[in-house]
C-alpha cells in the first residue's frame, strides 16, 4: 500500500476526482500490472499483501486475476506505466455477490499525490453500480494510510492483533453514481489513447534522429 489521501465518503466524491485519469484494466494490461507489482519493494509488499511476497508469489496472484469477475483500476504516467492500482475483488460465492474486497498499491515515486484515495473513490462507485453493499478492507494495523482511508469513508474498523478489518456499508447504486463511473472510463480512456499517441510519436522522431545522424556519419566518412 502506499501514503494517498484520506477519501471522501461513498456518495461524496470529491468533485475534482475526474482529473486524475483512472481507467479500467483488462487482460491485455497483465503484464503492466506485474510490473507495477514486481517493482514494489519488500516493505510495500508486506503492506500490500499482508506478507512480503516473492516475485515468484506475486507472479502467480497476477496470473489468477479473473478480469470477468473482478473488477481492476490503474493510473498511467506519460510513459504509459502503470504507477498506481486497485482490485475489486468479488466473493466466489454467488449468494455472497453483494460483497466486495478492496486492495490498493501506488509506486513509490508516485507518492503523495492522492492516488490510493481516488482509486478508493473509484472502486466505491463501481462497487455501488455492481451492487456491492459492503466493502471491506483488510489490511495490517501498522497500514495507517489504508487505515485513514477507511476510517475517513466512515468504515467501521475491527483490530484483531496485527491486522485489521475495516466493513464499509455502500449506499444503492443511483443516476449520479452510474454517470459517474461512464464519465470517469470515458476521461480516461482519452488521456490513455493521447499518451500512447505522444509516446509513439517521440518514438518516431528518435528513430528519425538516429536515421538523420547516420546519414551525417555517412556523408562525413565519404568526405574524409
């Protein structure tokens, strides 16, 4: 887990949640979100997972990801890598259908900015839409900053030792909620589409740079 913000209550997202770009993540994403994973260092993996997970560990918890059944959210930089992300976990339990898990990690050098809270915010109103009622949390006692979320969301905390499970009760699905979570893919979908855009695009005027300055090279040895 990371240090983001305290979020808004479910219901009340902060109006300014749209600008931070967060879209929905598929399978053709698997092997972004084990980066993103694989470069968590062994405190973060701890606060993560519950248990500092090897690469090996992480490599099979990406692998089973089911992407019909749950539901994942990331935030790309400008290099279209994946820095920060939430899973939406769904009980197996089709009678149990209406409960939800929430798990968040954001990269170290992504600190700071509220990312882990918008993530939350996100995951709340999906959860809403998909009628999840209750989302819970489970994370170690010494996760304050997952703790804070939580608790600022108004989730009732239980402290068992060294762990901690937090019950979040969700409010129906209305209007406002669903425009909300088509407006928030729609945003994000075109900041991802206008990265990728300029990433190819200073691809091609590198590889431009490197033809121009063979041919100088060239001309240069023909000459001497």
């Amino acid at each position: 887990m990371s240090s983001p913000d305290a979020a808004a209550p479910p219901g009340h997202e902060r109006p300014d949640a749209g600008t931070v770009p967060i879209r929905s993540l598929d399978i053709d994403h698997r092997a972004s979100i084990l980066a993103h994973l694989l470069a968590l260092d062994t405190a973060d993996r701890y606060l993560r997972f519950g248990y500092a997970a090897t690469d090996e560990q992480i490599r099979r918890y990406v692998d089973q990801l089911n992407f019909e059944r749950d539901m994942l959210f990331g935030i790309f930089n400008r290099r279209l890598h994946l820095i920060a992300m939430a899973h939406l976990a769904f009980s197996v339990d089709p009678q149990l259908r209406s409960c939800a898990e929430f798990g968040v990690s954001v990269a170290k050098t992504s600190r700071g900015k509220g990312y882990g809270s918008r993530l939350f915010e996100r995951a709340v109103v999906q959860a809403r839409n998909e009628g999840v009622s209750q989302l819970f949390i489970h994370a170690l006692s010494e996760n304050t900053a997952m703790l804070k979320i939580a608790r600022n969301a108004g989730a009732v905390l239980e402290r068992a030792g060294s762990e901690t499970d937090a019950h979040l009760r969700l409010p129906p699905a209305d209007f406002d909620s669903r425009v909300s979570a088509l407006l928030s893919e729609q945003v994000a979908l075109t900041d991802y589409h206008l990265k990728a855009q300029a990433k190819q695009f200073w691809g091609l005027i590198g590889m431009l740079q490197e033809i121009r300055q063979g041919v100088r090279d060239a001309r240069d040895r023909m000459r001497n």
